[in-house]
C-alpha cells in the first residue's frame, strides 16, 4: 500500500469525524432548547414513576410529554 493514499484517507476520515462532532453537538443544542420549550408550555399532568426508580429516588413523569421532575 502508499502511504501518501493512506494518509490522505486518514485526513479525510479526520475530517468527516470532525464535520459529524459538530453536527452532533448542533443537534444536542437544538433538542436542549426544544425540551425547554416542551417544558415551559405543557400543561403537566405529574404522576409518581414507579417503573424505574427504586423506592428513595422516584421521580415524577408527565403523562402528556413525558419529562420527568424530582
């Protein structure tokens, strides 16, 4: 094999983790606000969670957008 293709491939696959990283963080920003947003305008109808938790640390859930609150 050449080592110069290999590094150019190395650069390219470099560079499209990059480009993916910041279209990961992008997305992470974008789903953040949108959870505030749900957070702020839902009409929350609390209910204790006993599916997941243990007896000490049960959370509440809304029923109609289902986030969770301690």
């Amino acid at each position: 094999m050449d080592v110069q293709k290999l590094i150019l491939a190395r650069r390219e696959i470099e560079k499209e983790i990059s480009s993916l990283n910041k279209k990961l963080g992008d997305f992470n920003k974008e789903l953040k606000n949108i959870n505030q947003l749900i957070f702020k305008n839902c009409e929350h109808n609390w209910i204790k969670d006993y599916n997941y938790y243990t007896y000490d640390e049960r959370h509440y859930r809304c029923t109609i957008c289902n986030m969770i609150k301690n």
